[in-house]
C-alpha cells in the first residue's frame, strides 16, 4: 500500500481533458513515473506522477477539487 | 560561487525589491510578492535588503552549491532540507560545496525565499536583476529559473551562522486572510448595498492568482448604479474609459470576480476598480494558496498609513535583533 501525494496546492483532475477516462482504474499496473492526475494553479497544468510502482487502487479525492501541498489523491495496492 | 538548478520547481524567478520607476511606461514593478520575507531573508545572510535572491512557489526547487556558503530560508512554511536533513527556515545556515537544497511539502504560505550570502548577481535590467518573464526582463535571461542553470553569486559579507528571526516577528496573513483596503475614485459606481456586501462576503483565492494578479470568486455579483455609458468606455457597467492602475488596486471585470493587481500587474485598462489594497497587506497576498478565504476591510488613509508604519517599525525591530 503506498499514497500519491499533490506536490502542491491547487484543483486536481484526475483526467487529462472534461470527458475522457481517468489517467488510472484499479486494478491498473503503475510504474514509477506515470502520470496519475493535473493540478491546476496559476493557468498552469502541472502533472502528478506516482514515486513508487505497484497497483492502481482509488482515488481518494474527486474531480475537480481543491487540494493543499502533501494532500493524498490516490492510492496503490 | 554558483548555485546549481538540478530542479527548477515551479516558476521559482530572481527576485529583489523591483525596479519602480518605470510603470508609467507599462513596465511592472516587478520584485518579491512578500517583499518582508525577502528583505529578512536577505539581512539573514547579511546582504543589502535589495539583494537578489530566489522566489519560490507552492514548491520548493533544488539546489546544489558549488562552494562553502550560507543560506536562509524564509516566507511561507515548507520544511527545508539540507542533503535530506531537516534544517530551520528564518535562519542563517552554513552550507558546504557539493550539499543539496531541497524541501518538503508545503505547510502554510505561498512563497519561499531563498538567499544566499553575496547575493545573486545575474545582470540588472532597469536597475534591478527581478524577473518579469512576459516582458523577458531580468532573471536569467528574462525567464524564470530552469534545471541546469548555473546562477552566479557575489561576495559575501559578514554572516552569524545560526541567527535568526523569532516566529512572533514573522508577518504571516490570518485565516480568513483580512486585506485592508481604501476605497478608490470608482466605488461611486457601486450601489451602496451592493458595496456593503463586498465588504461583507468571504471570498476565495482562485487557482489562477499569480504575480500579476490575485483574483478572488465565490462573493455576490456587483450592483452597479446606473448612467449613461461615458464616451470612449466599453459596454459594461464595470468598464471606464481607460485609466490608470496603481500597485494593488482591486478591479472587478464584469462585477463578478476581483483581482487585486501585483508585482507585474498591466499599469492601466479599462476597467474600474474598488479602491486598493494597502502597502502594508500586500505582502499577505503573495502568501495566499488557492482557495484560501479572505475578508476586504475598509479602512481610511491616515489607517492604512499607521499600518505602514508599524511594518517599518517591525523591519526596523528585526534589523537591531540581527546587529
């Protein structure tokens, strides 16, 4: 079990434009590196990539949402 | 002596105290959003307070240094690593050839100021080494700071490794964040109801805040009275014919969402604003995360000048604890 964490504050997507599927389902392989959700702050997309390997579980935060520096968006199994 | 970017972090850009002087041309003056926390970073390591060092935000860069230097870190609350080992901010750390800078995540706060004994000294572009990207003025080469960037430093001075400045003289903004603002030439154009309840509701900074501008949503619309448009101004109610801004004035495009213009703010348009925040709360601005809560309070120009004031006096306070 490990957590991604936002590297900053900012409104999370966890996909890549309005309508398309998640970046991760679970059950998904991760690998060090993948992009896993955007954050938006100051008309910018930054991507949140995943620091470990392992499997995709959840996302423990909705679309769209707020969320602070060090915050938890998803888990891996 | 050169401080090495392995990781830029995000729009982390030199800064100093800015190049006033130049905004009637449409040229920004520029310089650090927390002018407060650049100044004490900066007497931390004993430059001049107009020293150019790093602004940094949301997230920290990393850095490595390529001689025995100092270092402080000061601003927004982040923890602050030296070769992965915890060190404190608001205090002058000795740093060795080849040690890393890096930080966690962000606590409280927005921006991160980092200087470093000698100062940087990148050259000067209008009297000042801050960067204003859109205008590709200062920085390194008129761009915010990128991996591999090799940014020269000066000659140290006299640094007491371990000084430091006591969180009671910190200057961080409350929760809801409260900006003081006086009311400008244009809050006439406001219903008087409608100005209450701008004074009145919560609002929230929005993700898109940057140096240019802090916009703030989730308060009422603007009730405007009416006229007949003058000539020269566009269609809307919320617009003038074009005129002057000033350093923090609080325009509202269409009555629905605030900005408070910064640092590298357009210096005139065509909108009409509130009023402006004052000197002495811009600094809280630049500390604010998205979706932080702020209050606008009215206060009268004699206030907002004693507010001033006792910002000096807290400098002032700061400077004779570090001599």
């Amino acid at each position: 079990m490990s957590d991604i964490q936002s590297p900053l504050p900012g409104t999370f997507y966890f996909t890549p434009s309005p309508g398309e599927p998640a970046f991760k389902s679970a059950g998904e392989s991760v690998s060090e590196g993948d992009v896993i959700g955007l954050i938006e702050v100051m008309k910018t997309f930054i991507e949140v990539k995943a620091t470990a390997a392992g499997t995709f579980d959840s996302y423990v935060i909705d679309n769209e949402q707020p969320v602070q520096a060090g915050q938890v968006i998803a888990k891996l199994k | 002596m050169a401080l090495n970017i392995i990781n830029p972090g995000l729009s982390t850009s030199i800064q100093d105290l800015g190049r006033p002087g130049y905004f009637h041309l449409g040229i920004p003056i520029g310089g650090a959003m927390d002018r407060f926390s650049m100044r004490v970073a900066n007497m931390l390591v004993g430059n001049s307070e107009d020293a150019a060092g790093l602004e940094a935000v949301f997230m920290g860069p990393e850095i490595e240094f390529t001689s025995d230097t100092a270092i402080a870190v000061t601003g927004a609350d982040i923890p602050v690593m030296i070769d992965g080992v915890e060190a404190p901010s608001w205090t002058a750390l000795a740093v060795s050839k080849g040690q890393k800078l890096s930080f966690g995540f962000l606590k409280t706060g927005a921006r991160i100021y980092i200087a470093v004994a000698g100062g940087i000294t990148t050259p000067e572009a209008l009297g000042s080494r801050s960067t204003y990207p859109i205008g590709a003025l200062g920085g390194i080469e008129g761009r915010n700071i990128a991996a591999g960037d090799a940014l020269p430093t000066g000659s140290a001075g006299a640094v007491t490794i371990g000084a430091s400045v006591p969180s009671t003289m910190h200057r961080m903004p409350a929760t809801p964040a409260i900006l003081r603002m006086v009311k400008g030439l244009y809050w006439h154009r406001l219903t008087e109801a409608s100005g209450q309840q701008f004074l009145a509701d919560e609002w929230k900074v929005a993700p898109e805040a940057d140096r240019m501008g802090y916009r703030f949503r989730g308060g009422k619309t603007l009730e405007f009275v009416d006229r007949e448009q003058p000539f020269g101004a566009g269609s809307d109610p919320s617009n003038i014919v074009d005129g002057c801004y000033s350093y923090g004035s609080i325009q509202v495009p269409g009555g629905t969402e605030p900005i408070v213009l910064h640092r590298d703010a357009v210096s005139g348009g065509g909108y009409f604003t509130l009023g402006a925040i004052i000197s002495a709360d811009m600094d809280y601005i630049g500390q604010l995360q998205p979706h932080t809560p702020v209050k606008f309070e009215a206060v009268s120009m004699d206030e907002a000048l004693s507010a001033r004031q006792e910002r000096h006096k807290l400098l002032d306070a700061i400077r004779s604890e570090l001599s």
